[in-house]
C-alpha cells in the first residue's frame, strides 16, 4: 500500500446524474486526490479547479482517444480521475477505457485502474417517478453509432416479448431523428397502446421535466439527447395523486391471490 | 417549503452495496433528519443511533407490512427513512411502499414520498469486475417467490436471444437450491459453455470475493444470497492482467472495422 501513492492510476469514476447530493464519497475522495480529470466538456465543469489539479476536458465522440490519454498519463506516475455522468459502466467511459487498455502497449496491463460506480439516469429517472425498474427489466442505447438499427429492433421486440420494463439510453439526436420515431412505432405494435412511457429528461437538475403518457400519446419529440426513457412492463401501473402521478412495477410477475 | 418538516414523509433510500464511501450525501441527508428508520434487520444495523432516532428493524418477507408501517407513521406526521441495501428501486423496497400506497387508505396519497436513488449491487459488481454491463443488459431476480418458474426460463432464453449481458440478482436460496441449477443449465445452452459469468459475492464489503469462469466451470453452490451473478453478452471479454483479470463488453455490437 506504502507506493500507491506513488504510482499513477486511473479511476474512471460516476458523478451521477446531475445533482451533487447524488455524488458518492467515493468518487468525492478519488477527485480530491486526483492531479488531472479527464472528460467531456460538461462533465469536466463541474468540478472545482485547485492547485495542482489539471482539467482536459475534450469534445464528445473522442471516447477512445480520451482513455489513451488517461492511460498514458497514468503509466508516467499521475493520478488520473475519467470522469462521466451517471455510472462510468453503463453506456460510459468504463468500456471504451478498457477497450483502449486491450488494444494498446502491454506495460499498460500494470496501471492500477478502478471503476467508480455512480448513479446511473435510469436508476435516477425511476426513483424520481416512482419504481417503474422494480421487477425485472433491461437497459438499451438507443444510439445507432455502434449497432445496426436491425439489431435495436429484434432487442426492442425479444425484450416486449420477454415483458421487461425498458429503459432507453441515448433516445434521440438531432443527426438521426428516424430512429426513435421507429422505436416507438415498434414498441406500440408490441406492448400495446396504452402500456405507459417515462420521458424523464435532465433528472435531478434545475432543467428536470418527467412526463408520463401512453404509448399512444408518445411522440419523438419528447426525447431528447438529455432524456432518458422508460417503458413499463404488462404489469406497470400509475397511482394518481395530487401532487402528480406515480409510475411504479409492482414486485410480483402476477395478479396477488388476495 | 416552511410547512415541509411539520409534515410527515417518507423517504425509501439505498444504502448502497455495502461500503460507507458509496451511500450518496442525499441519503445521508435523509438519515439525520429521519425520526424513524425502517428495514430488514442487518440494513437497519448500518444507521448509528442517536437520540430522537428510533430504529424498527424487521425479519425478511415481510416488505408489506413494513410498507405499511412507514406510511402509517407518517401519516402521524413523522420523518420515516425506509431503508433498503443497493437501490431501493431496484427488487427491493420501493415496489413494496407503492403497493402497500396503492391498497391502502387514500388518506396516504397525501404523504410526501420520495425515493432516494442508491448504487446498486449488479452495477457495484460490475465495477469491482470491469464493465461487463457496458453495452445492452437486463437484469432478472431469479427468486421464484414472486414469479412462476416457467417465466424466469422463457426470460433467460429470450434475453439470450437478444445478446443482453445479464445480470442475476437473488441467485440461490437453501429453500429452493434447483432453480438456479436449471438457470445455469439453460443458460450453458443458450449461450453456449465459454461464455463468461461473475459470481460477486458481498461487494465492497471485508467478505466480498469475485470470481470469473466459463459457463462450462460454473456451479450453482458458486452463488448463495449474497451473491449478484452477471453473464456476459457473446461481445464480453477478458483482459488477462497480473492483478486479477477484467471482464468487459465494449461499446460496439459488431467488431470493430480497424
């Protein structure tokens, strides 16, 4: 333990959604000790500059070179925080810096590298609605940039058919709008009209909007590239209440026998 | 917001898988405002005592009528933290309280309740691991409590068929050990017998022990009630490394073209 200090070492580390009370200690310890955090420009803002911290905030879509950059400074002796929204491991830095690892120098494979959960949006968007996560269910990038659109289909369908809950990373952007439009017309065909949808967009920001309608009633452009989207499963039910609806699975896959 | 701490609330927050570093500072919050702490006994033996602060620790299975018992109290104008491990949205507390809401007197829906997001195991786990959620995942409590065996199995094929990485929570019980036997039966042929899967057993706790095998080495008795299990995507793969191996699944469905 006595040369930790010493060597480099990346933490590749979740600030969670947005709001700072959802940071873990954790990641709050790994920042304080960093000498240089790297990341996309957003994510890079927020945290505070000190002395002898480095801030290399990079555009989006430069995913790899990004860990190569974490990587090499980490191999010369620094200590290197990447730091993404959300959970690093879920459609994040986590991967693309493993990814980086495998392809590059074999001298790398002795950097002390650790992955720093964080809270992820669709764990975020569902507490803030209710529970519509709490029986089984699956996560899916809707982003066509690294899979054929044929596949996110058969997914959507094998995952309807399976009657999970869906959450939807990445929905819509404005260089391929056809795309949730066709998501949606596929889900209604499979889950039925009236099976409800979560657009829950910027959670837990100032910018927070939850919207709650049926499939029906979905339109595209209630997504956008800060929203993340839920979809219930058969047995997803809303609580209407005055100070506004709640989207809630119960814990049983059936009808109660009382 | 004056009247907010006159009225009674309750809020169902995640204690994270186990480490003191990843409660998030929102739940903190929560507990030192909290008159009340409810939950399953070792959850509830997390929260220091303090004066004002009284503690309800309860047995398993009996989520209702601690669901029950949280909205009661706050119904009587009390400050009730509904304390569950990992996140209280996911196969845990907060699909019981929104039950518990619905079936119970319409008096509640005027309770303020709030769900406070916390790290969740498989997403702990796979932090520990590598990434091996990082591309399209489901997750599935494999516990035949609450679901007909025959459902779980349909589940597993079709999450098989659409490549999801899974993620198995409630893996294994001493009253019902011959499920996750046939789990891993048919998950042998429908993946086939090289594909990777992670036994994390107490994550980021003094016991937490991960191990990586093939399907073709896996055995039921490598999971008990502690254990999250994760099953990799056909993409997932592993980084051999003197410190222990990573298990990752990259970002792109299809090989990469360089």
């Amino acid at each position: 333990m006595s040369g930790a200090q010493d060597r480099g070492r990346v933490c590749v580390a979740g600030l969670g959604p947005g709001d700072e009370a959802l940071v873990t200690g954790e990641v709050t310890q790994a920042l304080s000790e960093a000498t240089d955090v790297i990341g996309y420009i957003p994510y890079v803002a927020r945290i505070a500059p000190r002395e002898g911290l480095r801030l290399h905030p990079s555009d989006n879509r430069v995913e790899l070179d990004r860990a190569r950059h974490a990587l090499d400074l980490a191999a010369q002796g620094r200590r290197v925080v990447v730091v993404s929204s959300g959970d690093p491991g879920v459609f994040a830095m986590a991967s693309a810096l493993f990814e980086a690892l495998e392809a590059g120098p074999s001298a790398w494979l002795d950097i002390d590298i650790r992955v720093l959960p964080g809270i992820t949006a669709m764990l975020a968007a569902s507490a803030r609605a209710g529970a519509p996560l709490g029986h089984d269910f699956c996560a899916i990038n809707l982003s066509d940039n690294l899979k054929p659109w044929d596949l996110i289909e058969k997914r959507l369908r094998l995952a309807a058919e399976a009657d999970f809950a869906m959450a939807f990373y990445n929905p819509r952007s404005a260089s391929r709008p056809a795309g949730f439009a066709r998501a949606l017309e596929v889900l209604r065909e499979a889950c039925g009209p009236e099976r409800p949808i979560l657009f829950a967009r910027a959670v837990t920001t100032p910018d927070e909007e939850l919207r709650i309608v049926s499939l029906r009633e979905a339109r595209p452009e209630m997504a956008d590239m800060r929203t993340v989207v839920i979809v219930g499963s058969s047995r997803t039910r809303i609580i209407a209440r005055e100070a506004g609806p709640i989207l809630y699975t119960p814990r049983s896959a059936v009808e109660a026998a009382a």
